[in-house]
C-alpha cells in the first residue's frame, strides 16, 4: 500500500513538473508555428515544428534562409537555444551551431543568438534590436 501511494504521488510530481515547464519539450511545444518581425526594414521570419526551425530574413531584393535542428535548456537562466544548422541558402554556415538565449510569453518571443559557427552565447538581451556587439537581438510576434 505504502509503495503504491509513493508512485501515486511521484506520478503527480512529475505531471506537475511538466505542467510549470520542467520539460525542454514544453517550450519547443509552445513555440510552434510562425513568428514575424520587422526592423529597419529588414523582415525575419521564424518557423518551428517540433525539433525543427526555418529563419528567413528579407530585405529588399535580398532574401536569405536557413533550416536545421533546435534544442533549448529551459532551466539555465536566460534559456538557452542552440539551433544547428543542416541547410538553406547561405552554404558558408551549413554544419555549425548558433548559440542563442530566448524569452518566450505568450504571443512574444525574444531572442538574441550569435553567429553561426561562433561559440560565444549572448549573457543577456541587449535594449536594442538588430545586430549588437555581433549578436542579433529580435523580438518576434506570432503570425495570426
């Protein structure tokens, strides 16, 4: 009897864990779908299905997009976002990793990565947005 009230209760403990974001897969979940942006000029596009992620940026005539593989670590503060690169139309980053912290509430999502390739992960959001001591700083809204 006593073992099967520590499983009942270890069962609510993690339910209740994943419910509050205890799990990576949690926010990969939330952040499903398109995200827009606009500065500058510039427009960026997010897009996320499961473990997988396009980001295209346009800027008059000139369009660029890149695709891979993404995985976050919900518990380091801020997040954490490495999105890996497998393809697009820029060859020079295909194969390296861009290191990058998010913030995710609701229907905003905040994000500032390095350069592909580069090791060093943005400590935190810069008040600007755009490209800031070589990061890219971009708050996105999910498309309606």
């Amino acid at each position: 009897m006593r073992i099967a009230m520590l499983a009942i209760v270890a069962a609510f403990a993690l339910a209740a864990g994943a419910a509050t974001g205890g799990d990576a897969k949690t926010d990969i979940a939330k952040l499903k779908g398109t995200w827009t942006n606009e500065v500058g000029g510039k427009k960026h596009v997010f897009k996320f299905e499961k473990d997988t992620f396009m980001l295209a940026f346009e800027e008059g005539d000139k369009k660029l997009h890149v695709n891979g593989t993404i995985k976050i670590d919900q518990a380091k503060k801020p997040k954490h976002m490495d999105l890996t690169i497998t393809g697009g139309s820029k060859d020079d980053f295909k194969g390296k990793t861009a290191h990058a912290i998010y913030e995710l509430d609701s229907d905003t999502f905040k994000w500032c990565s390095s350069k592909p390739g580069e090791e060093a992960r943005p400590e935190s959001f810069p008040d600007k947005q755009g490209e800031v001591d070589q990061h890219l700083n971009l708050t996105f809204k999910r498309a309606k």
